[in-house]
C-alpha cells in the first residue's frame, strides 16, 4: 500500500480527544528512516526543522523551519518503507508589517495545528505565541499557558517552549526544553491553558530535554532526548500519555520508549506529527560538518 501524505485530510483526532481513554498495549517500532541532504529552493537553504504538523488543509506535511520558513512536504510511505520526503515549496513566516520575522530575531521553534486551520507557532526567546496562515502570513498573536509567558522563568533563553499542541479540552499544551528556574533537573511539567499544570513523573532516563509534542487519538506524545556524558551521542525517546488520564489525575506518568535509528547517533530529533492509523513521523534538526541535514524516522506505535 502507497499512501500519499499529500492528499491525506487532516485526523479528528488532531482538534479533539476521545471521552473515554481505551486501554492500549504499546509497543514503539521503527519502520524506516530518510536523510535530506542540504538543498536550495527559491534560495532557502532547506533544514533545521524545529517543528512538524499535518497540513490542515490535508495536502502533505507542514515542517517549521528555525531559518524563519515554513516548508510543505509531500511524503509517500509504501507498505512499512518511507519512500521519499519531498520540499514542495517555502514560505517565509511574516509579521504584521509584512516583514520578514526573521530579520527581527524571531526564533519560530514549536507549532500545534488550530481548529480554523491556522498553525500556532511559538518564539523560543520571548515566549510569543504567534498564528499564521498556511503561506506563513502573520494572523494575530495568542496566549500561551501563563506560566510560561515570563522568560525570566526560562533555565536560560534558548530552553524556553519548545513543544506545543492543542485539543478542545486543554486549549494550548506546552512545555520548556528544561524545567523552569526552582525546579529539578528531572522535574518537568505539561502547561495547559484551559485545565491547569500537570506534573510529569519521569520513568527511566531522569535528564530528557523535552524537544517535541504531537496529541492525536486520545494520547500526547513527547518527544525527548538525552546526551551520552562520554560519547555526546544524541538519545532520543518518545513518551506516550493517556490524555483523559492526564487529565483527571493532574499529573502524567506514561511510558518512555527509546527510539534508535540504526547508524546515526547525532540527529536532534524535534518535530513530531502524526499520521493516522498509529504511524508518527519524526524530523530532527542538524548540523553536519557545516551542513543542514534532515533525518526523517518513520514509527509505527503497536
């Protein structure tokens, strides 16, 4: 079976969660990996993708780019074979004035997918939540959970919001790449704006800097990742929560699975985005020897 992402619509289970939470026996597999090379389109150096969400309008993929673009994707999977990752076209993130956001230090890093079919995109360096259309047109400007909008809260600047989603019962979720100034190392917290601040109880690997968040088909998925102390090699992991379970405890547990990509111990992994049918796709953002370079990880969650 060939799925061609470009003329997938976009999942239900991206604008809302189920009632009830079903009870899942989960495994994680790795099905496939791809590498983009560093490439030129309309003279954008194409990579550092931060962020990852399905196209709302339900044509392919939609890749936040740290370099101040957003970049559509065609993707075609064949059987469990991701088949090819194509940048159809950029668009360059522009703010009320029609200026580029780049030329004024925004730094776009995490994005979530709203029920209008915008995408909200957040400023790493100064917590500002901003919405865009598809062609990456500035809309207007939202609030993130209020905890997170002080900087001078962040661990440092570049460890602000780096992971975003949203659902009918949260509005916003988000969390910083490291726990905020007070708290531990390991003591990391899921920020809502509708339903209140949910601590997360970390099992296994206790230093995770929180690099992604996707919430489809009743669960939220986190994206983490640790550092090996004497090699630097980059681990990552994906955490799966029952969102009604969140939800009612006000706290999350979950279970952390490792995901390893055979040969490539260097890909920050940071974009996650779900495709239906229990299929994620992750995108990580690199620098190889100078070069832009995207690892695309295809994962089937069982």
């Amino acid at each position: 079976m060939t799925l061609q992402f470009h003329t997938l619509g976009l999942s239900a289970a991206l604008l809302s969660i189920l009632h009830a939470a079903p009870a899942w026996s989960q495994s994680v597999r790795l099905l496939d990996h791809l590498i983009l090379g560093e490439s030129k389109i309309d003279g954008e150096k194409i990579g550092e993708f931060s962020a990852l969400v399905a196209a709302p309008d339900g044509n392919g993929l939609i890749a936040v780019s740290d370099r101040g673009y957003l970049a559509r994707l065609a993707v075609t999977i064949t059987g469990e074979d991701l088949a090819a990752v194509e940048v159809v076209s950029v668009h360059v993130l522009t703010g009320p004035d029609g200026r580029a956001l780049r030329d004024e230090g925004v730094s776009p890093e995490a994005a979530a997918v709203l029920p209008d079919g915008s995408l909200a995109i957040v400023d790493e360096t100064t917590a500002r939540l901003m919405v865009f259309d598809t062609m990456g047109t500035w809309l207007r400007d939202e609030l993130l959970p209020e905890a997170l909008r002080d900087t001078g809260r962040q661990a440092s600047e570049k460890d602000g919001v780096e992971a975003l989603a949203w659902t009918e019962t949260t509005g916003f979720l988000a969390m910083t790449e490291e726990p905020q100034l007070g708290f531990e190392r390991n003591d990391h917290t899921l920020r809502t704006a509708l339903a209140g601040d949910w601590p997360l109880v970390i099992d296994g690997p206790e230093s995770v800097s929180i690099k992604g968040m996707e919430a489809a088909e009743g669960r939220i998925f986190l994206l983490g990742r640790t550092r090996d102390d004497i090699t630097d090699a980059l681990r990552p992991y994906l955490r799966i929560l029952d969102h009604v379970a969140c939800q009612s405890a006000r706290a999350c547990t979950g279970t952390t699975y490792p995901v390893s990509v055979p040969g490539i111990e260097d890909a920050d992994f940071e974009g996650i985005a779900a495709l239906g049918d229990g299929l994620l796709l992750l995108v990580s953002d690199d620098k190889v020897g100078g070069d832009l370079r995207s690892v695309f990880a295809l994962i089937a969650v069982e």
